[in-house]
C-alpha cells in the first residue's frame, strides 16, 4: 500500500506565493510520473503540472511563468513552488503520482487534496 500526504496549502493574498509538498511512502519501488492537479467549486479537476522520473514537465497555460513544479526522487516528494497567485487558483489541489511495485506494476495514487485560497 502506498500512502500520499500534502501539506502547504493555506490562504494567501493575491500576488503572494506558496508551495506545495506531497511525499509518497510504502510500497514503492520507483515513481513515474508525479503530477498536481486541481479543482474549483462547480469545475472539473485539471491538470496543473506534471514532472517525469527524468525531469521532463508540462505545465497547463493558466500557471506557465508562475507555477514551477519540481520532485525529489529520494524522497519521493513532489513540490508546486506557486508564485503571482490569482483569485482564480483558489481550489483544492490534489497530487497524482504514478508508482511501480516491486512487480513492475503501474498504479496511480491520488494525495488527500489541500485547499489553496488566493482572496484580499
């Protein structure tokens, strides 16, 4: 069993920054991709950023320039450096992480969500 936990999340003013943490622990034997995603009220969940084992990212149009996502292998955890906040990144945002077991299978894990309110 593979278990996520995010912390970061808070209120913020427009403008200001924050950062989001999510650490994988359990059965894992490596990590493919890991990625953070998002949901407003009365909206489907989207993709905000996501990071492969080598490094490669993609980001959504919304947060290019602003959002920066990074992942520390060793200690499979992924960050969301977010910077230039906007009233509309305020939502509940959830890490998705892909693990291989120790049987080179894939299974996604979501994180537990941390809200994210961008208000004056």
């Amino acid at each position: 069993q593979v278990q996520l936990v995010e912390s970061g999340g808070g209120l913020v003013q427009p403008g200001g920054s924050l950062r989001l943490s999510c650490a994988a622990s359990g059965s894992i034997f490596s990590i493919n991709t890991m990625g953070w995603y998002r949901q407003a009220p009365g909206k489907q969940r989207e993709l905000v950023a996501r990071i492969t084992h080598g490094g490669s990212t993609n980001y959504a149009d919304s947060v290019k320039g602003r959002f920066t996502i990074s992942r520390d292998n060793a200690k499979n955890t992924v960050y969301l450096q977010m910077n230039s906040l906007k009233p509309e990144d305020t939502a509940v945002y959830y890490c998705n992480i892909e693990v291989i077991s120790a049987l080179l299978q894939p299974t996604p894990y979501w994180g537990q969500g941390t809200q994210v309110t961008v208000s004056s």
